[in-house]
C-alpha cells in the first residue's frame, strides 16, 4: 500500500496539483531558461557584430590574428546572423515549438564554434557565448520532452 498524504501530493499524486489540475513538469523550466537564454545570447550576439561592424578597433588582434583570416565586416555579418537567429529560436523555444528545439541545438552548436574561432580578439565574451551555448544545449537535449508532458 502506497502512502498517501490528506493534501493529495503523495507518490501517487505527485503529477497532479490541486483539484486534479495538472501541474507542468519541474524539468519543463529548463527549456524555458534556455529560451531566454537564446534570445539573451541573440542580443549579444548582435551587439557583437556591430560592434565588429563599426568599430574593429575595440578587438585584442587584427584580422590576421584570427583562426580564421577574415576580415571583420564578415565576422560582424556572421555574429548579427547568428545574433536574429538565435532570438528567434529562443522565442520559438518559448512557445514550446519542436522545429525551435532542433534549431537551437544546431545554431548553439553553431554559435560555439564561431566564438571559438573568434576568441582571439574577445576571449572573456567568448568564453562566456561558449559557457551559454553548451548550458542551451544541455537544457534542450536532456530535458527537451518535458515540455510535451
């Protein structure tokens, strides 16, 4: 025989809220951190590459001291890209959308490897995008199906 609490929130309840309401699963917040977290990283994102856009100064290196020798116009174009990307999958991951969970795995992992081809000429914020991209990729991976429940 199972113990059952007077207030209904013993084992066998554990799913159900008051009144037999059902009650979102504790794990479904993690996505929803991670949405935020996308439309934050977006922001940044696209702060970085206007920043690359208009003031290619304010970096550690030149072009030439990149992994990859480009010139900064492009890495602005790539972050601002990544930047609208990002918070629009974050929104759609808000919204519980499951093309939005795929979308921001891929641009997470997506958005790790362009910081880190770009930590030469920012390493702080890099390694803060690449910290934020695999906490996204965390969430979404091992907790994406609450959101279904």
């Amino acid at each position: 025989m199972t113990y059952r609490s007077p207030t209904g929130t013993g084992p066998r309840s554990r799913h159900r809220g008051n009144r037999g309401r059902r009650v979102a699963n504790r794990w479904a917040s993690w996505i929803t951190f991670a949405g935020v977290l996308m439309i934050i990283l977006g922001v940044f994102q696209a702060i970085e590459g206007l920043v690359a856009l208009f003031n290619s100064d304010f970096y550690l290196v030149d072009a030439e001291g990149l992994v990859v020798n480009v010139d900064f116009s492009v890495w602005a174009w790539v972050h601002l890209i990544l930047g609208a990307a990002a918070a629009a999958t974050g929104a759609g991951l808000l919204k519980g959308n499951m093309v939005a969970r795929v979308v921001a795995v891929v641009l997470a992992g997506v958005s790790a490897v362009a910081n880190l081809v770009f930590i030469a000429a920012f390493p702080l914020w890099a390694i803060v995008a690449i910290t934020i991209d695999v906490i996204v990729i965390y969430a979404i991976v091992v907790h994406g199906r609450e959101l279904k429940t």
